[in-house]
C-alpha cells in the first residue's frame, strides 16, 4: 500500500487504539496505568482501517515538503514497532547502578527496533528519557534537579519538540507523582515495561493523550531476547544482564520495590549473547542481577519433578522460602566460562549468602573468572545486621571471608557499607571499623544511611541518628577504608600482573588505563621500552607494577601476553625476558 507520509503519520492514531485495545486488559488490573474508562469510550467509536485512511486522506490533501510524497508502510497488522519513530531522536541518560547502564542498552535496542535513531547527545533529541535510581535521597535529587534544567529547555522550545520520559526505579517508585509534578514529565516507564515504550511514546506524539504511564512490574521479564545495542565506550568490555529483581528485602532497601521479584533469564540465551561478544572481540564481560550469584533457572523439567530446595550457605539465612533448585550460578558461570577461554569474566553485585563452596573453587580452577569478589557487608556488628535483615552474623561473614582467602589467596575483596543506620550505636560502628581493619577490602561504596519510605526500617525502625553523627561515622569509614587499602597497594610494588587495556588516559595521551584480573586500575606508557610492538587497547599485557603510592598503580608494560600464556608464567612454565 502506498500513502502520503502524512496519512502514515496520523496512522500511528489508528495504532494506537489497537495498542490501547491490548493494553486495557493489562491496565484494568493496576490503578496507576492508562485511564481505563478514556480508553474504552475510544474504542467504542473507533473507525475500522478502511474508514480510518478514507478520513486522513480527505484531511491531508497537501503533501508533506519533507518527503517525496509517498512512502510505503507496512499494514497495521505488523508489530507497532514497525510504523513508529520515524527517525526521531531518543537520547537516554543512565544513573545509578550497572544494571541501569545495561538496561539502557535494552531501551536503546527497543527503541532503535521501533524505528527511533538513538543520540549520544541531549542537544538535537526529540525525546530524553532519564533512567533514574532511587536507591538514597541524593540519587533522586540529582533526576529533580535534572528535570528541572529539562523543562527549561522544553520551554525554549515549541510546545511538544521535546518529551521527556523518567524511566527505572524512581519511576517506579514514585509512579504518577511524577506526571503529577511540575516538572512537565510526558512519560513514567517503570524496568519491566520497557517494551511498551515506542507505544506509549506515540500515544503523546500522535495528541491521543498527553501523558502516559507504564509501570507494572513482571514475574518472569529478563528481556532475554532482545540484543541490547552498546554504549560502552570501548569494545573491550560488556555488560550481560542474567537476572533481575530482589527477593531479599532487606529492611532499609528500596530495590525489592523497584525492582520486583527475582527472576532468572534462560541460560541459553545467556550463552548465546556471550559467544556473540566473544566473536565480537569482546574481551572481558560482566554478569549482572541485582542479586547476581542468586540466579536460579528452573527449566519446565525442574518445575514438574525437582523436589531439591535451592539453601543458602551455611550460616546465612532467608526470610523468603528457598526455591526449588534449578540452574545455579555456578553452573551457569561454568559453562559462561568455557565460551571464550580469553574472555574474562566478572559478576556483580552478589550477595553473600550465595557464595557456596563450589563457586568459589571453580573461580580458583578457571583462569578467566577473574579473581575479584564483591562481598557486600554492609556493617561488621550482628545486632546492625539483624535489624538491617541481612541474614548472617559478623561472624558468617568473617568466615565466609576466611575460607575465600583460603581457597583464593591472591583475590581482593571488595564491599558496600551503610553508616548511622536506625538504632546503630558507637560501638557497634567500631565493628565496622574492626572489620575493615580484618579483611583489608580493596575497593569500597560506602554510605550513610538514607530513609526510604515503604521499607520495613521506614514502617518499624527510628531514623534516629542524628545526620552530623551519619557523616562523622561514614568519615571514619571512609578513613579507615583508604588507610588499609594504601597498605594493600603498596604490597603490589614488584608483583607482575596481566593487565587488560581499557582505554587511552585521560591525561596523557601517552598512556594507556587497564585492569589487572584483581580489578585494580593500572596506568602504562603505551610502548614496551625494548620493543617496537605496538600496544593497542583490547590487549592483555604482562605488567610489573612499579609504583603503588596512589589507588592507580603504576606498571611498565613487558610484553603482550593472553590469559593461558599469563598462566603458564605463573606456574613457572614459560620464562619470560625480564631485562
Ligand atoms: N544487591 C546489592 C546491593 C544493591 S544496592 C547487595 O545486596 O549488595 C547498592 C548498595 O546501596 C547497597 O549495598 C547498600 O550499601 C546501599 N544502600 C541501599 N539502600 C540504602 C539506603 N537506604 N541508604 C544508604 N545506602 C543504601
Ligand atoms: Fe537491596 Fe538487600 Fe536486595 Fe541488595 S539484597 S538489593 S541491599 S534488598
Ligand atoms: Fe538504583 Fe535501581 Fe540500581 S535503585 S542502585 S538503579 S536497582
């Protein structure tokens, strides 16, 4: 069929109310999405396609200057995404943690599918969607402050040039207050809705309502198969996300609301997208879940005939059920693993509870996992913890800590601290203290406690730390933190270490960042002193660190090398010229 652009513009009309038809069923069951009743009064009186094209054809008797006149479109029948966008620019800003920067990538591919062009640049978009976190006060001040400079802009500009979209946690956590706001939001797209951006988006573009909103949170979405589109800067490094959402709660936390319940993506398709970023040339990838090592995949045979429970380790607990057991972690990682044995593998951010023994000999076993866990503590006293419902005691977690530096001696350990959280005491801090002093971690967030309405400290605790006191304790955190680590860098003079090259220094152009398999950041000059061979970025280089005065080494470049050969070296089986 061939009709004028702008036949096919006002189309997206028509669409719309098939959209809204399938929509209705959805929305009837949650208050905060489309207004039902609106809808059903439309589609009552809505034209069939036929009378739809008669009626904007009789409307639009001038052509549009932009285009040639006539374009085909696909009949309405097809998928909403391929008569949407129309080139329009969508530029996407991502706060908070990985999981957000990779779910950007997905927003990007849905968008990019439904025929929107996908900027890197705020100043010449048609649509900017803000994907927020709402995890403290202070990472959603940021979005206000944010949307503010945004409705500026919008007023420069011609009514309607601009929609600006709030996506992610704090969409979902504040919902329609959002719309309700000042801030002149067009759009409120909560993570599992995501596939219903290009239809919401069109509805405000095509005037069949002013806002719109999408905030249903899934039992079973992992966007599992759509191939996210990168933004990474290199092509060194990618994100894979294996599961999403929390089942955890514990009491201060805002993800499990956000975030909805945990579910696991099919291992399939996991290893599908690894084998592509490995035939990509991707050289490192990050498995991702907000709960990452809790990926648990049942498989239909798992639901019909296993009876064996998935437990957490010995010495922590739950306050969910435990499922039943399906693909754990460790088998997934395996098999991960073995994709692309030049391949590194990272995953964050775990929790402690599912680090069982075996995880923690098959990182020992396979070279390419890479020798850097993300233990997050939160506090070393059990009492904070027990209030904090994290589900181990100070002394779980030291002996989970333990028998890691037991099995893996040579990996760092890194955590997330709350200061001041309700109720904590100065001597309980001091065991956060002390227990910073004991397991020496080499890389740390850290915070003073923030309230989050709907969680169990907002509906049963006291805030009762006074802020001054929050942020003197979070200091002496913070202190003692970079105090141990300096003795931990400085130990790191004279080792050598295969360092992954990231990027070229911001600094000096002479000068290349990269990371050891322990995740330290390493500055090198981008040339070997004896030898012409080139250094480029996505290579692994054998380095010997020269200076550890800063929290970035310092290293002089030996040779290129790769994760078996760096192997063998280590186990004294290749010799290297070390002059
Ligand atoms: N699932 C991860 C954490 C994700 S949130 C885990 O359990 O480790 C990242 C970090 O933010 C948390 O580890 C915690 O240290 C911090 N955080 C979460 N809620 C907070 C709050 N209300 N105030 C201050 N920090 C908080
Ligand atoms: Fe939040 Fe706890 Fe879940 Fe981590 S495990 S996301 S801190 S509720
Ligand atoms: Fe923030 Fe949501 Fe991540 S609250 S930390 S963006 S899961």
């Amino acid at each position: 069929m061939i009709l004028q652009r702008s036949v096919c513009r006002n189309l997206n009309k028509f669409r719309n109310l098939y959209s809204f038809r399938q929509y209705s069923t959805i929305a009837s069951t949650n208050e905060n999405t489309l207004k039902i009743e609106n809808i059903k009064n439309k589609l009552k009186d809505a034209p069939n396609l036929s009378e739809f094209i008669k009626l904007e054809q009789q409307k639009n008797t001038k052509i549009d200057e932009k285009d040639n006149g006539e374009v085909y479109i696909p009949p309405p029948y097809l998928r909403n995404s391929e008569i949407t966008g129309e080139g329009r620019r969508v530029y996407v800003e991502s706060y908070g943690c990985q999981m957000n920067f990779a779910d950007t990538e997905v927003i990007n591919s849905i968008m990019k599918s439904s025929g929107y062009q996908i900027t890197d640049s705020d100043s010449n978009a048609d649509v900017i969607f803000l994907n927020t976190c709402a995890i403290r006060e202070n990472a959603e001040s940021k979005i206000w402050g944010r949307l503010s400079e945004l409705r500026a802009q919008k007023r420069k500009l011609k009514n309607g040039q601009l929609l600006v979209g709030v996506l992610g946690c704090m969409a979902e956590r504040l919902k329609q207050k959002l719309l309700e706001s000042e801030m002149k939001v067009d759009l409120v797209v909560g993570p599992d809705a995501y596939r219903s951006l290009p239809s919401l988006l069109s509805a405000i573009e095509d005037g069949e309502q002013q806002t719109a909103i999408n905030v249903m949170l899934s039992a079973d979405e992992t966007y599992a198969d759509i191939a996210p589109v990168r933004t990474s800067q290199n092509s060194v490094s990618a994100y894979v996300s294996i599961m999403r959402g929390c089942n955890n709660m514990c009491s201060y936390c805002i993800v499990p609301f956000t975030r909805g319940k945990e579910r696991s993506r099919p291992v399939q398709s996991i290893l599908e997208e690894v084998k592509q970023l490995s035939e990509q040339g991707y050289k490192e990838i990050t498995l991702l879940g907000q709960n990452v090592n809790s990926y648990n995949y049942l498989e239909e045979e798992h639901h019909v005939e296993n009876t064996e429970k998935r437990l957490p380790r010995d010495g922590f607990n739950t306050i969910y059920k435990s499922p039943k057991k399906g693909v754990t972690f460790t088998q997934l990682i395996d098999q991960v693993s073995l994709v692309d044995p030049e391949m590194r593998i990272r995953f964050t951010s775990p929790h402690p509870k599912d680090f069982p023994d075996d995880l923690l000999h098959l990182i020992k076993e396979r070279p390419n996992i890479c020798k850097s866990l993300h233990i997050p503590a939160q506090s070393g006293n059990s009492n904070v913890l027990k209030n904090m419902r994290r589900g181990y005691t100070r002394e779980s977690y030291i002996e989970l800590i333990n028998t890691i530096r037991r099995v893996l001696p040579e990996a760092t350990i890194s955590s997330d601290f709350i200061s001041g959280f309700c109720h904590e005491t100065e001597e309980e801090h001091l065991d956060t203290l002390s227990l910073l002093e004991y397991v020496k971690f080499d890389h740390a967030f850290m915070f003073y406690y923030s309230l989050r309405e709907k969680t169990h400290a907002h509906r049963t605790m006291k805030d009762d730390v006074p802020l001054d006191v929050k942020s003197k304790r979070l200091q002496q955190v913070v202190d003692t933190f970079y105090r141990v680590l300096k003795q931990n860098t400085h130990k790191e003079i004279g080792k050598k270490h295969l360092v992954l090259i990231d990027r070229i220094s911001k600094r000096s152009d002479k000068h290349y960042i990269g990371r050891t398999d322990t995740n330290k950041k390493v500055i090198i000059p981008n040339h070997f002193k004896d030898s012409a061979e080139p250094i480029n970025v996505g290579d692994y280089v054998l380095v010997e660190i020269e200076d550890g005065s800063e929290i970035t080494l310092k290293g002089n470049p030996i040779m290129k090398s790769s994760i078996e050969h760096f192997q063998q070296y280590q186990h004294k089986k290749v010799m290297i010229n070390e002059n």
